[in-house]
C-alpha cells in the first residue's frame, strides 16, 4: 500500500496525524505521534490546530506495524548480559510503571508490587501475583502518597520525553514523602542520528531466584537515551538524586522524593 496525501491542509508529502491514526488501525495514538513529532523523532510539524508526519516516515511505520517488514528500518540493537536484579532493593508498597510483559519487578518482590501498564495484553501475560492495573503512567488512579517506591525498569525507552515527563510528575504525586524511586535504562549512543530510529534491547536478567531472557524494542527518542538525560528530567519533576549505578550498556538511578519545607 502507498501512502499519499489526502488533504490539503498539510504539506504535500505528508499526512495529518488523525489520517495516519487510522491507516495505522488506531496501533498508535493522536497523542503519541504528536509527543514523537514534537521530539524530533519523527518527522512533521504543526499546520493551524494540527499536526502532519511526512510521508516517508509515515511509509516507514505502515510497514512496521502493519507488514511487519522491517526491512527499511534503522536498529541499534544493545545486548546486556547478567543483570543480577535480585540486588536490588526497593522498599514497601512498590508501583511498577510499564510492569507488563517480563514482569522483573513483579517477580523479585511479588505481592508488594502494583503493576501498571496501558497494555491489557502485556498485565495479562505477566505469570506472578502482583496486583495488575491497566492505565495509563501519565494520569494513575491512585491517591497522592500512596506508595513508598517506584520503578520503571527498561520502560521509559517506549516513552516520548514529553510522555516520560508527565509520567514522573505523576509518579512523584503518589509517592509519600521520603519514598524513592528507581530507573533503569539502556545507554544507547547513535551518530548520525534521522527519523525513524529504533532501538532493539536484549538481556539476561535473574529476579526471584530464576534466570529470564527479556527483550524490549522501540523508537529510539533523539538525544534522550542517556544517563544525564534521565537525571535531569528526574530533577524537573521534583526528585532528588541519591545514588547512580552505571553499567556500561545501562544504568539504575535511585531518586528520593523529600519534603521541602519553606524556610
């Protein structure tokens, strides 16, 4: 199928982004393409109220998603090999964000987790006995301090910048103060950076006593795959820094959530 354009409220070779939502069979939402666009991850802009992807990376993602056919895409891949997850302390109530799929944090501490993922899919394949809340990072249905720590682990690769900021302010209203929080991420360095890119992460993990092979893929957000890329939105959004592991391929920032009192 080759895309074109069918409205002349955009540029020529481009599509506006509620034309692409359903080519795309409504796989991706108005609000993602637009966070991405405004990125600089995908190619496009703004036109009066609206926005447009060009064509060719709006080609890109019709073969991607609905083809399947990869064959055209630009991938880093990162393998990383023995995260020992099993020293890892985090402490009380636990919310997991992006918790679906391999369920890492889920199996390491089990019934201390609330796994909150916008994927009803990812919940439901996840074997372990955490409590599974479909919803979306950005706007959680849970009172303000309300857990003791929080983990994204290897889930803010999925996330445009924009969608990571919301979800950290949101994260730092439900947790109580003196609580912390945990991200861990993929390094990935990419010269000669263009739009579409992705990034394709292996791992071998052990959580809960037992070894798991993992793997997570997504649109690589330009510039903002790095360790002071995630210290400073954690900064932005309210947390301050306790301790930052780096690993080489990855790194754990560990983020406190403190009571400033007005002097």
């Amino acid at each position: 199928m080759k895309i074109s354009n069918i409205s002349t409220a955009v540029p020529k070779k481009a599509v506006s982004v509620e034309e692409a939502v359903r080519i795309l069979n409504n796989v991706l939402t108005e609000k993602y393409l637009i966070d991405r666009i405004e990125g600089g991850d995908f190619e496009g802009g703004r036109v009066g109220c609206g926005y447009y992807i060009s064509l060719q990376n709006m080609n890109h993602l019709y073969e991607m998603i609905i083809l399947k056919d990869y064959k055209n895409a630009k991938i880093t891949e990162i393998k990383i090999n023995d995260i020992d997850f099993d020293k890892v302390d985090i402490k009380g109530k636990i919310i997991d964000i992006g918790g679906g799929g391999e369920g890492i944090v889920e199996k390491r501490f089990k019934k201390n987790v609330i796994a909150v993922d916008k994927s009803l899919r990812e919940l439901t394949e996840t074997e372990n006995v955490s409590l599974k809340v479909a919803s979306d990072g950005g706007a959680l249905p849970f009172k303000d301090n309300s857990f003791d720590s929080a983990a994204f682990f290897f889930s803010m690769m999925y996330m445009p910048v924009s969608m990571r900021i919301r979800n950290l302010a949101e994260v730092n209203r439900v947790l109580k103060n003196n609580s912390s929080l945990h991200i861990f991420e993929p390094r990935v360095i990419c010269r000669n950076y263009k739009p579409i890119h992705l990034i394709k992460v292996r791992m071998n993990v052990k959580t809960g006593g037992k070894r798991v092979n993992a793997s997570y893929g997504s649109v690589f957000a330009k510039k903002s795959q790095n360790l002071s890329h995630f210290t400073k939105i954690g900064l932005l959004t309210g947390f301050s820094i306790e301790q930052v592991n780096d690993y080489r391929e990855w790194f754990h920032i560990i983020f406190s959530k403190k009571l400033h009192l007005p002097l």
